[in-house]
C-alpha cells in the first residue's frame, strides 16, 4: 500500500510545479519534499517526475501515480462526508417484534415510509429471547419487547402495556360447556389443550401468575399438553375457533382477525397486563432515522 502522505505531498508537487512552493503548502522544507518524492519512485519502482530548471515534467507513470492519488484523495472525502450524513428520512430501518406487536406497528410504520418515500421499513417478526439475543450480537438495531430486559448492556424505554387474554372458542363441546358453566377451568384447558405459538408457553405462564385464579394456579404450564402448533400470527386462532384449543394472545389481536366471532377471551379476577418497552444496545446511538421510527412507536403505546 503506497503511503498516503507521500502520495499527499506528490499531488501538491504536481499542482504547485515546485519543490520550494509545495513545501510552503506542506510545512515542509525542501529536502523533506524530495524525500518523499524519492520514497514514492522507489515504492513505484520508477521515476515518477523530470526536473527542468525550477520546474517540474511527469513522466507516464507519474501522470498514473497523480490520478491514482487524486481518486484516493477523492474516496477519503467521500467517506469522511457520508460519515456525517444522517437523514432522518433515509435510509433502512429495521425493527423486530412479535408478530402480535407487528400487526399494531407495522402499519404505522408503513404510513410513515408513505410519508418519507426514502425510508425503507424492515419488520422482523420474532420471539422475545430471539430478539434480545440479536439486539445484543448487534444483529437487530431496535426491538420491541414484553417486560424488561436483565441485561445491562441493553438501553430500554418504556412504552406502555399489552393485555394478555386466554382464548376459548365460543363454541364448546358440551362436556367443555359444563366444565366452564361450574367454574372448573382448569378442568377445561386440561382437556381443551394449548394452540402452541413461539410466545405461547411464556405467554400462558405469566397469565396463570398474574390471573388471580386458584384453579389456574394449580395448573403446571410446562404439562397443559399441545394440541397443534404454529408460527404465523394470523393463522393462531383459526384452529382456537374451530374449537380444537385454546391458546394465549394479546387481546388486541383480536382487533385485526374476522374470528373474532367465534372465539371468547376468559374473564379473569385480576387483568393480566405486560410492559412494553423499546430495546436497543446501550451507549450506542442510532441513526436519526431511527428517532422517528421510536416516536411512531411511542405513540402508539402512549
């Protein structure tokens, strides 16, 4: 790699055509400019200048060597001037979330790239510990999580709370029907069985901690037995609705299904509630761009 300060102090020596007037630019004396002349030719193995009197002549591979270092000097600029640009309208962002979250943010980030045609939206739909794991490995920039995080090398700022409800089919079996009529819910999950998601079983545990029922509390999350399973948010309550389980959800997902109609959120003594909270590595500050993203964000949840 030639060296950067020789090939600074040869642009000068062609643009000023003297030694003594390149090292008035340079602060240099003389001597130190054919210095680094001669370092230069004998990094390049060939002579790059011919001294006429005062002045100077470039050879052919000087001419190369002046367009190599002006192109150089060039992408430096470049480089030094994008390090200062941030457009808070430009650019990629990109959030996780879980995919019940992102039925509630999404679209108002997309309304927010409607408005900023340059901002390019990244939703990533994942579970809590898959995004806190990216947020860390500096993988994900910016996740929206339930609860806050144990982690000291984490930045969170609150947004506001997301109710869980456990979901029932409207229509029961008339065994399940008697079960929930004389208050034996445990009796009914039990024989119901869980619709798995990938936030289901965190899900269940906090609502059967924070529920208030006693019934409940006797159940054992990690032995309510799965009954089917899947990882897309709008297809979760399909199979709750049709009666082959029930599952746990933020309530506000029932907002955006047409089942609505079908499925029944359990009355609990205690409203089950999570914090939600905005992650991003601490001490490291995001582009502005991201700054209006987090005010979309917070207002929803404000």
């Amino acid at each position: 790699m030639l060296n950067p300060t020789w090939l600074d102090t040869f642009i000068g020596l062609v643009e000023t055509g003297s030694f003594t007037r390149t090292a008035e630019q340079r602060f240099m004396t003389q001597p130190g400019v054919s210095q680094h002349l001669k370092k230069l030719e004998d990094a390049c193995h060939c002579t790059l200048v011919v001294r006429l009197g005062k002045g100077i002549q470039l050879t052919e591979q000087g001419k190369r060597v002046y367009d190599y270092a002006k192109s150089q000097q060039d992408r430096e600029q470049d480089f030094i001037t994008s390090l200062k640009f941030d457009n808070p309208f430009e650019g990629e962002c990109v959030v996780a979330c879980s995919g019940a979250l992102a039925q509630r943010i999404y679209p108002a980030l997309v309304a927010l790239q409607v408005k900023h045609s340059k901002l390019n939206i990244h939703v990533e739909v994942a579970p809590r510990q898959t995004i806190l794991t990216g947020i860390a490995n500096n993988e994900v920039s910016l996740g929206v999580v339930t609860n806050q995080p144990n982690n000291n090398d984490l930045y969170c700022s609150y947004l506001g709370e997301e109710t869980l409800g456990l979901i029932l089919p409207k229509k029961l079996s008339a065994t399940h029907q008697d079960y929930r009529d004389k208050g034996h819910i445990d009796m009914l999950i039990d024989e119901l069985g869980l619709i798995d998601h990938p936030d289901a079983m965190y899900y269940l545990k906090r609502y059967i901690k924070d529920c208030g029922d006693e019934r409940l509390n006797t159940i054992n999350p990690n032995k309510v037995k799965r009954v089917g399973y899947i990882n897309q948010l709008s297809q979760i309550l399909l199979p709750v609705s049709e009666g082959l389980g029930f599952t746990v959800l933020p309530t506000s997902t029932l907002k955006s299904t047409h089942l609505d109609n079908q499925l029944d959120v359990l009355s609990s003594n205690r409203a089950v509630t999570e914090p939600l909270y905005c992650v991003q590595l601490q001490h490291h500050a995001l582009p502005a761009r991201y700054g209006e993203v987090q005010k979309v964000i917070h207002k929803l949840f404000a």
